[in-house]
C-alpha cells in the first residue's frame, strides 16, 4: 500500500533518523486527502506516525484494485 501511495505523490520516505531509520511521511497532496504524520515519543525515542483519517481510508478502500496490482 505505502508502494503505491509513494507513487501517486501521496507519501515520500523520510532521509534516516540518528539511528538509521526511515518513515514514511505524507506529502502536501496526501494531506488535501486526509493522510497527516505527526511526532510521537516513546521510551526508546521519538518516532514519526502516518495517520490516515476516515477519507484517507475511502480513498484507498475506492483505489484497492490499483493498489493490489503494485509490486513492491
């Protein structure tokens, strides 16, 4: 699914946090559909969410044919 929604321009990969890791962050265009990533903090250290509101969820319910085609 993150395959996909990279390539419509929705998410993009974040560059690699002090320990290496990536996340997968929505775009200006993912958020007109209701996708948002926001700061969250845990015992171990902050980490990046993507959140997906009730649109965002229509939307990828309404584009599943398109999305179960992807290879990754």
């Amino acid at each position: 699914m993150t395959t996909w929604l990279m390539q419509q321009g929705l998410l993009v990969e974040s560059e690699p946090d002090i320990k290496g890791r990536t996340y997968k962050m929505a775009t200006a265009k993912g958020n007109e559909i209701g996708i948002s990533t926001e700061q969250r903090e845990r015992e171990d250290g902050g980490y990046l969410a993507t959140l997906y509101n009730r649109d965002a969820q229509k939307y990828l319910l309404d584009h599943i044919e398109e999305i179960s085609l992807v290879q990754e």
